[in-house]
C-alpha cells in the first residue's frame, strides 16, 4: 500500500464496482463482492491489493504474485494464478490507473494557516517568511526553511538541513544535513502515461523520493517521487542546477551531476559515478560504480564498473574518440570542412 502519510486510502472497493468503473469483465463473476483495498505492483501486492500485467514477459512476477486480483488481456487470462480474480480488459495498465485513482489520494493541506498545526517542529527550526508546512510533517533540529517554500503533508526533513527559497517538497523524506537550493522541486509525479479508449491518461505516482545523508541538490532541480518504489538519492551526492530525475531511479552514494543532467525512469547508479553537464541517460539502464559519463553524452545501454563513456550513442570513450578522429581525415579526404 501507498504510504499512508502521503496518500489517503478511499477503500475498500468491490471487485464488481472496478469492473465498471474500468470498462473491465470479471472472469470470475462470482468474486464481485470481494473487496479490494488499495493497488500494488505485482511484486508486493497482497490478497487485498489489485495489481495489472502489461506484457506476458512478466508472467512468472504475476505467477509468484500474491495480488487478491489482477488487471490482464483476454489472451493472458491463463497465466493468473490460483485465487487470483482476473479483470479482463485489451489495456490493463490504463485500467490499473483508473483503479488507483478510485483507491488513494494525496493528502492535502486543507488548513487556513500556513504552518499546520499537525506539524511537528524541532527545537531551533527557522522558518522564512510565507513559509508552507503541511499537516503531519517533521522537521528536525537546527533545520532552515527559506521564504515562500512548500513542505508537503507528510514530509519528514532531518536535522541540520537547508531548504532554500520556493522550493517545493512532497512525498519525501529527508535525512540530515541535506541542503536544496532555491526553486527546486522534489517528489512531483513522475511521468507515468497510457494509451485508454478515451485517449492518454496519467497513472498515479504513488511512491516517495528518499534523499539520504548529507545529499545537495541544486537551484531549480527536479527529482520525482516513484511510481510505486521509490526513487533514492544515495548518501553525500550532489546534484548540480536543473537537473532531472526521473520516477523510480536509484542513485547510489557519492555520485556527481553537473547541469543539465538527464536520467529517465527507473535507472540504477552505482556508488561514486560522475555526470558531465547535459548527459542524459536512457530509462532501465543501469550505471556502474565509478563509472564515468562525459558531458552530452547520450547513454542507451548498461555501463560497466569504473568505465569512462562519451557520444551519442553513448559508447567507451576511446572509441568514441576513434571514430569522430575517423569521420574528421573523412570529411577532409572528400574535400569538405574538416
């Protein structure tokens, strides 16, 4: 289940009222009645939990799964296991988002002042003027919040931390000493879409976003909170001005981005890799530790332990130079501008 100190659980539902709701048919009619209290993904659903497959290439996550129901196509019916009510439908994922939206909701801060008085401030909190803090939100000792910025319900900040001037920050928690600089915004929802009948629709992001010990982002950065795991910032990395990063990734400890910096969904970092400025790194690639990217460059694939890559595509930074060395005596054999 979501964590409830962000989302609000607007359960339990019937199994038959999702069917409608998603356009989806129960192939167990007689299961109709069984209530469901929240989504999950396949991995960690339980038997109160509804969960979709996408693609049968996930068949044996769905086999072990312990979902109480399961949003799948008419031609991969077969593959839900036993006690597993299965919900069919030609778009499983749209149907899942449908369902999550009818089951969680983000908490809001419905209170008239600015500072709730849910929230929970340590001795020596500063906090700036026009200042936001939510219901139920920590903040540590000796924790500064700058003028005008947003912490969300829920939010639990460490000790020691700088939050600067309008950043937004939801759906996260903190540890201590970490310092975002000014606009940043941390824990908005990844860029989670999908085809329905009507046309493209979101998928709630119901995940976190984790910034460990001693983490620094930078001005006007943005980190978005997982899809449903979360997305973590591993202990004294920093982040440089306008980075993105994406739902779902894991950046390991004492990792470097400069500006401009891109990594899409659901990518993994090692320990100690290094980012030149506009880098940008395709979705489920993982990094390896020490591993280093040169600016610009554009990686699609996986790349190893302590290696050093560049270009576009990205590919080790030897050949990368070989080749645009090779295309220069080229271009300049055939008479055009070297």
């Amino acid at each position: 289940m979501p964590d409830p100190r962000f989302f609000e659980d607007l359960g339990p539902v019937a199994l038959a009222d999702l069917a409608r709701l998603t356009g989806a048919e129960l192939a167990d009619a007689s299961a109709g009645e069984r209530l469901i209290r929240g989504v999950s993904i396949l991995s960690r659903a339980g038997v109160d939990e509804i969960s979709f497959l996408a693609d049968a290439k996930h068949a044996a996550e769905l086999g072990g799964s312990g979902a109480g129901a399961v949003f799948v196509s008419p031609q991969n019916q077969a593959l839900a296991p036993q006690g597993c009510v299965a919900l069919l439908t030609p778009r499983p994922h749209a149907a899942y988002a449908m369902a999550a939206q009818a089951l969680h909701r983000p908490r809001r801060h419905a209170e008239p002042q600015a500072v709730s008085a849910e929230a929970l401030l340590e001795d020596g909190v500063v906090l700036g003027p026009g200042a936001v803090v939510g219901p139920g939100a920590r903040i540590g000792a000796g924790t500064e919040i700058g003028a005008n910025a947003v912490i969300g319900p829920g939010v639990a900040i460490g000790r020691n931390c700088v939050i600067g001037a309008n950043v937004t920050l939801g759906f996260a928690l903190l540890g201590d000493r970490v310092r975002i600089l000014a606009g940043a915004v941390i824990g908005e929802p990844g860029f989670g879409a999908t085809g329905a009948a009507g046309g493209v629709i979101d998928v709630p992001q119901l995940g976190r976003v984790i910034l460990q010990d001693g983490v620094t982002v930078g001005a006007n950065t943005c980190i978005d909170r997982g899809a449903f795991d979360d997305t973590v910032i591993g202990e004294n990395t920093k982040i440089d001005n306008l980075v993105q990063i994406a739902h779902n990734v894991r950046v390991g400890r004492n990792c470097v981005m400069a500006a401009h910096t891109g990594i899409s969904g659901s990518v993994t970092i090692g320990d100690g890799a290094a980012f030149g400025g506009r880098a940008g790194v395709a979705d489920h690639v993982t990094i390896g530790d020490g591993a280093q990217i040169a600016a610009a460059a554009g990686i699609f694939r996986d790349v190893p332990a302590k290696a050093r890559w560049g270009g576009m595509p990205g590919q080790p930074v030897r050949q990368w130079m070989r080749e645009v060395a090779w295309l220069s005596r080229a271009a300049a054999r055939k008479g055009g501008d070297a």
